[in-house]
C-alpha cells in the first residue's frame, strides 16, 4: 500500500512514524507534487536489499530459473530423502 506524504508533515512527523507504519506500506514524501522519498519499515528495506542481490548474482538466478522448472516438472525430492540422505 502506497500513502502520500508532504515533506512538510513528513518532517513533522517522523519521529513517530515507526509506531504506525506497517510492514506492507510504504511513504511516497513529496516536495511540490514530486514523490522525492520513499518511507518504509526496515523490514520491507532489508527484504527488497536481499533480492536484488540475489537477482545481481547471475549464477544463483540461473540455479533458481533450473529449480523452478524442475518443480513445475514435477521433479521433487521428498523432504524425507533428502533428511534420510544426511542432506538437510
């Protein structure tokens, strides 16, 4: 979810926007009508961080596009082989 803030009432009141601001939303801040900032738990940050650097590492992209198709495939492994393999 996106709300709009004026850098005016953003500066006002952002000393306590952490106590109100969910995890799922995010402060587009504007300064004349022009989205400038955006405000978000460091939660969501971190979390959009991480992703980019997954989708940075060409290698482990491919990996994941191979596993994907493997698992649309249909080609599982048990959670109970993998453990009984000493692989989990």
């Amino acid at each position: 979810m996106l709300r709009t803030l004026k850098i005016t009432a953003a500066r006002k009141n952002l000393t306590s926007m952490h106590k109100t601001l969910r995890i799922d939303e995010t402060i587009a801040v504007t300064n004349r009508d022009k989205k400038v900032l955006a405000v978000m738990r460091w939660e969501k940050y971190d979390a959009i961080r991480e992703t980019l650097s997954i989708l940075e590492d060409e290698a482990l992209v491919k990996q994941l596009k191979r596993s994907l198709k493997e698992a649309r495939e249909g080609k599982l492994i048990a959670l109970e082989k993998i453990e009984s393999e000493g692989g989990a």
